[in-house]
C-alpha cells in the first residue's frame, strides 16, 4: 500500500494492516495517510486533503 500524499510504500503490521492513517476525501473515499506526512501536516484533514490534489 502507498500513501496518497508521498507516494511512498507504508509498512505493514504482521496481520497485513497497514501502519497508517485512514481519512475520507469529499466523495467518501478513503485515502491512506502515512505517519510521516500525518506528522508533517500536524493532523489537520483539510491540509492534507489539498496536498492530495
């Protein structure tokens, strides 16, 4: 799986779930969000929303 900001491969736990974090865009679809661009944007959706456009 890869993040929908950077692009980069997101590890995997031992279950096969991802080591990120789900938000949902304006349609309801989810997009997976890596810790480090989570970090980056300090949590806030809208911000990383408009870095995924």
């Amino acid at each position: 799986m890869k993040c929908d900001i950077c692009k980069k491969k997101i590890a995997e736990t031992f279950l096969g779930k991802p080591k990120g974090t789900y938000i949902y865009d304006e349609n309801h679809k989810k997009k997976l969000i890596c810790f480090e661009c989570e970090s980056r944007y300090k949590s806030d959706k809208s911000k990383m929303l408009e870095a995924m456009k």
